[in-house]
C-alpha cells in the first residue's frame, strides 16, 4: 500500500473540499444528486454552477424590466433542467 506525503495528502483534502463546495452550490440551485453524479471534475462542477446562476440573472432582469410580460415564455425556457 501506497502512502501519501503529507503535501500530498492535504492536496487531496483541499480538491475534495472544493468538490463538495460546488456539489452544494449545485445543491442550492436545484440540480439533483443524481444529476451531480455525472460529473466528477471540480472545474466542470464550476462552470455548470456558473452558467446556471448567468441564466437566472438574466431571467431576473428580464422579468424586472419594462418587457418582462413579453418575455415570459423565454425567461421560464431558459431554467429548464434535464
């Protein structure tokens, strides 16, 4: 059995902790465990959080703004998950 130095090792500690930092990022904007088990890259977790939040601000400030009405359907298109 392998043992890892302790740089190593707090390395590992420090890639799981920002896994799980973006899991629950996920978590709070609505996707699925079962979802977030598909991915397994800390950087791909990032960016599906990113473009989920852009998607909502941009919903956001089309439905505060003097089309709101008229873009309702588009805003409502744009959350759909899965």
């Amino acid at each position: 059995m392998t043992t890892l130095s302790k740089k190593e090792e707090e390395q590992r500690r420090q890639r799981q902790a920002k896994k799980g930092y973006w899991q629950n990022e996920l978590h709070s904007l609505g996707i699925t465990s079962k979802q977030k088990k598909e991915i397994n890259d800390e950087e791909e977790l990032e960016n599906l959080a990113d473009f989920i939040k852009q998607a909502m601000f941009q919903d956001y400030k089309i439905a505060y703004s003097e089309k709101g009405n008229a873009h309702k359907e588009e805003a409502l298109s744009t959350v759909t998950i899965g």
